[in-house]
C-alpha cells in the first residue's frame, strides 16, 4: 500500500507543476474564465479516468488468486517501474523547456477555441 501511495504522491505532484504553470499564464491572459473552466475540467477529467482505471485494475485483480495473483502483482509492479523510469528519462531530457512549451501549446489552443 505505500508503493501505491508513493507513486501517486509524486504524480499528484508532477500533475500540480503542470496545472500550476497553466494557471499563471492563464492569470496574463485577457479573458481567463474559459481557459480556465477548461483547464479544471481537463484536470477533473483526469482523474475520473484515473479513479475508472483504479476500480478496473482492482476488478480485474479480483479475479486473481494464488500464484496468478502475484504474476499480475508482478506485472503491474514492473509496468509502472518502466512508466516511471520513461518519465524521470523524459523530464530529464525534456523538463527545461516545459513551462515554454507548455505556455505556447496553451496560447495555441486558446486561439484556436
């Protein structure tokens, strides 16, 4: 239970550091209320699928026992390692220019809405 808690700790955190700096530069823009009833309802989004993805994979599980259970365990144990190893090598590569990134990807999309 604590490698569950961990892992959604530091993601919480990575998806607060996003919607964070898609906050501040929302607060510069001209007409903020839309962006940001957008910006929240993507991040309610998120974790309604987040919540949808728990309850499956803890269906799933049920369905599981003995020595199948600890190859699924397994399984996912080794699945999120690879998902978080791909992202500490993907922030390290990418992490400097995410807040630009970020702002430029937003001030397209809300040009375009």
């Amino acid at each position: 239970m604590l490698n569950a808690f961990i892992i959604v700790w530091r993601e919480s955190l990575e998806a607060l550091l996003v919607i964070s700096v898609l906050l501040s530069w929302i607060a510069r823009q001209e007409q903020p209320a839309g962006l940001r009833r957008g910006l929240w309802g993507g991040a309610l989004g998120g974790v309604a699928l987040a919540v949808g993805l728990g309850f499956a994979t803890f269906a799933v599980q049920s369905e599981f026992a003995g020595e199948s259970l600890e190859i699924f365990q397994l399984a996912m144990v080794l699945g999120a390692s690879a998902l978080i190893l791909h992202m500490v090598l993907w922030m390290h590569q990418h992490g400097r220019d995410m807040k630009r990134q970020l702002e430029g990807q937003a001030a397209r999309a809300a040009s375009a809405w």
